[in-house]
C-alpha cells in the first residue's frame, strides 16, 4: 500500500512515486510551510525536470500537492527559491494580497546540446493562492546568461538595509550576488570564491542568510559541491563572515562542511521563517542516487534542522539540531545507564517498525559504537573513533549495496568539540540514518538498504565513566 513499501521512509519526505532530488523554493507562509523540490513525473531517474509540491504545518507531516511548475519553451525548471513579496515590490499581489514569488533556473537542454554555454537562465513566477497554482512571468528570463555554462540555482532574499532583495547565485565556480527592488531587474553586485573552499566539482545551490552569536551577527554563504565532498561525491560546504548589501567576505580561509556524510545534498534554508534558520537537504549522492533500489520513488529529504552558530577555540563553526517540532514519545523505549556489556546484537525494540531517536551521552572520551541491526544479521556502525578523534558511519554490511560499487563503505568525519563529554544523537528512519554528534557540530547522513528495519545496539563503550543511552519512538508521519 501507500508509503508502505520496501524502504520506505516513514520520517523523511519522499513523493509517492518517481524521481526527485533538490528542495526548491522552500518557503513558510500563512502557517504553511511550502517544500517544492526537482521532480520528474514521467520516470524514476533524473528527466526534465518539475517543481514538485509538498506543504506541511510542521516540516514533518507533509501532503503533498500538485505539481507546481511545468517545462516550458525557456526549458527545464531547475533549482532555485520562493519569497513572499510582503510590500508587493513585484506588482504581482492583487488586492492587497502578498504574492509569493518563484525564482528559478531555466535550463533549456537544446542550448545545451548545442553547448551555447548560455542556456541556463534565471525566470521567475507568482502564486495568489499561497502556492497551489503559479503564474510564469511574461518577461522571462529576468536574468540572462552572460556566458558561463553553470549559471543557476537562485536563492533569493529580502536586504532591508537596502530595501532590495540579493540573489545568491552558483556561476561555476565562485558565486555572483545582483540586486533588485522588484524581482524583475537584476543587477551584479560582485562575485565570491574563485579561490575559497572546496573546488573539487561545480559549485551549486548556494544560501545566503544572517545567524547571531553571543550578540552578533555573522553571514553564512552556503555551497553546494558536486563532486568533491568529504566522503565523495556531493556535500554541502560553507562559509563564515560578513555581508554588507554588495558583496560577501569569509572571515577564513578553510572548507567547512555542514554534514560529513555521504548523503545530504543541495540543503538550504527555508525563507520567511524569522529568526530560525531551518536547513534541509536531498538525502542522496548523485554517485548513485539513480541506483537505489527503490520502487516506485527514489529519494528522500534529510529531517528538516535547526542552524546555530559556536565558536569552538575561536573557529565559527554551524551547528545543526532535529527542530524541535520532533518529537520524542514516552516513554522511551529502553535505557541502558553505564552499558559495561560488549555485544553485536541489536535490542530487539523496534517491533513497531517506527523511527526512533538514540540519545548516548557519557563523561569520557573514548571509542563506542553503537550497532544498528537485524535478524538478518545485516548492520550499520555508528561510532566515535578516540585515536583518530573521528567519528564514523560503516554500512559495508547495510544490506543491499552492490547496486554501486562505492556504496558499501565506511566514511568519517572529525570531531571539533574539546569537552569531555560525549554526546551523540542518532534519528534512524527505515533506509536512513542522521548522526548529529556535539549537539550537531558534526553531523552525518547515511541511507542504507536492509531487509527489514535495524534495531538499536551497543557493540563496545562508552567505558570507564558514566554513560547513558536512551532509545525513543519519533511516531510514523504519514497516516
Ligand atoms: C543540484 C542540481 C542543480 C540543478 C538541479 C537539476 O543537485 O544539479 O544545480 O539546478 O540539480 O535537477
């Protein structure tokens, strides 16, 4: 039946059927919050590519809805963003009523195939009835191709300082900010990163939006890369620093990575939610995302999360958390106060079949790993590794994974805090686990392909001091 299929995730959004990979447009209005993403219609590999629609009163219980914008003779709707255009800069809003504003990359594949280098191009359209249906601007494209071939992926937001709104905009290999007041004429403004960060693939879906620390606000310049992640493949990567209306300086030098593992990509925040910063991404890798055996969708979005800003021995680094909108039920299903046992057997408390939260904090600073399994003897490890001061997600032994040669593998990723403590979350769903480790300044995302759903397990530690493991039900989210 619906949503109960092989693999199912019954936590993270997927469509009921066929291909989907970016979150597009992502935008909280009137008590909605909006996620439209890159959908094929037509078949479960990438294909000319639709705004799918999904809306929610909470990030986690979606509906999803009609199929918000079509191809059109400009080309495909890539990615891109949705604003509310509270003061009607556009004209588009009727009646005293804020239109909610599309912007997205037209990329036209007979351009393409003549290689022009001009055919991605940025377009906008409108909506009146908070999203449902949408209007494509007779004027488009708003934002035409000075020639570079990867010219897309518009984030759009509002400056007030200059009562005009930014475009955030991936140009190949560095990004390009241009201005507008109406969202129909765009300016350049300048360009960032030719020689920051990673440079490993072309630089995608990029974010620009404020976060405050210890009462000040900094600038974080979200960039998508795809190749040239820290595990392989396509991650997100990201910068620290200021913003002044015109252009973006990082106050480092270094890349920093908002999630370690294999699969989270093209995450940016959601417009028009105040204060928070609310961060979601593809669970997938586009090194196998056409390869999963997955029928009849393929992928899902990570657990929508929460941004934050800490200053670890003076590096500003993001930390992401679960919003708190997930809810953990009680009581918990098991708790295992200063584990000594070293075992490979999973606890059987899954039964339901429901994702759950695992909570472990202990007062050392030495290797653990927790193991997820089955009956079927199948596993993921999760773990803190102290002598490389890493911490790791294998599913080498995940289940099904010789649909791509690189998938059955074991990635890692540093540890930044200095505490003492040790404190690990883990939000497993059917096919996919989150790590969020130091109160989510590392942060890993894992798919994985079992026969049946992986329970929790202790397989060493934490030893020698207090520790204390908690295991909680999250509940199903479609009904
Ligand atoms: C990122 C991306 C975007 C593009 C879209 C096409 O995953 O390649 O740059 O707009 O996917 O589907």
């Amino acid at each position: 039946g619906l949503y109960k299929e092989l693999y199912r995730p019954q936590l993270h959004f997927s469509p009921k059927a066929h291909w989907m990979n970016d979150p597009n447009g992502m935008v909280y209005n009137k008590g909605i919050y909006h996620l439209f993403f890159q959908y094929y219609p037509d078949g479960s590999t990438w294909g000319p590519m639709h705004w799918g629609h999904a809306t929610s009163p909470d990030m986690l219980h979606w509906k999803e809805q009609a199929i918000a914008l079509y191809p059109d003779s400009l080309g495909y709707i890539f990615s891109g963003s949705a604003v509310v255009d509270e003061k009607n800069t556009s004209g588009f809003g009727k009646k005293g009523q804020a239109p909610l504003v599309a912007i997205f990359t037209s990329h036209d594949p007979i351009g393409e195939k003549a290689r022009t280098g001009k055919y991605e191009n940025q377009s906008i359209a409108y909506s009146l009835d908070n999203g449902i249906t949408w209007t494509k601007y007779a004027g488009n494209p708003v934002l035409k191709n000075p020639g570079i071939a990867d010219f897309r992926d518009p984030k759009v937001m509002w400056y007030e300082a200059s009562k005009k709104w930014i475009m955030t905009l991936a140009t190949q290999d560095r990004i390009t900010f241009y201005s507008s007041p109406n969202l129909k004429e765009w300016t350049r403004e300048s360009e960032f990163g030719a020689k920051a960060g990673a440079h490993g693939g072309v630089w995608e879906c990029p974010d620009l939006f404020p976060l405050t620390h210890a009462g000040k606000q900094y600038w974080i310049l979200i960039v998508n890369i795809n190749p040239g992640g820290p595990n392989g493949g396509s991650a997100t990567q990201y910068f620290t620093g200021q913003f002044d209306g015109h252009g973006f300086t990082a106050n480092h030098t270094n890349i920093k990575w908002l999630d370690y593992g294999p699969d989270e990509y093209a995450g940016i925040t959601w417009s028009n939610t105040g204060k928070r910063k609310i961060f979601l991404g593809w669970m997938s890798n586009w090194a196998y995302a056409g390869e999963v055996p997955t029928h009849p969708w393929r992928s899902a979005m990570t657990i929508p999360r929460e941004l934050g800003l800490a200053n670890v021995n003076g590096r500003l680094l993001i930390k992401s958390s679960p919003v708190r909108e997930l809810k953990k039920q009680e009581p918990p299903l098991l708790t295992i106060t200063n584990n000594r046992a070293t075992t490979t057997k999973g606890y059987d408390t899954v039964r339901n079949e429901e994702p759950y939260m695992l909570t472990l904090t202990a007062d050392t600073i030495k290797d653990c790993s927790l193991v997820l399994s089955n009956k079927e003897g199948e596993q993921v490890i999760v773990g803190y590794d102290a002598s490389a001061n890493q911490y790791y997600i294998d599913r080498t032994r995940s289940g099904k994974t010789g649909f791509n040669k690189g998938f059955a593998s074991r990635h890692v990723a540093p540890r930044f805090a200095t505490n003492h403590t040790l404190r690990l979350v883990l939000v497993v769903d059917r096919a996919s686990v989150e790590l969020f480790a130091d109160d989510g300044l590392t942060v890993m995302t894992s798919i994985f392909f079992s026969k049946s759903w992986l329970n929790p397990g202790v397989i060493d530690g934490p030893r020698g001091g207090d520790s204390k493991i908690v295991v909680s039900r999250l509940g199903r989210v479609w009904k």
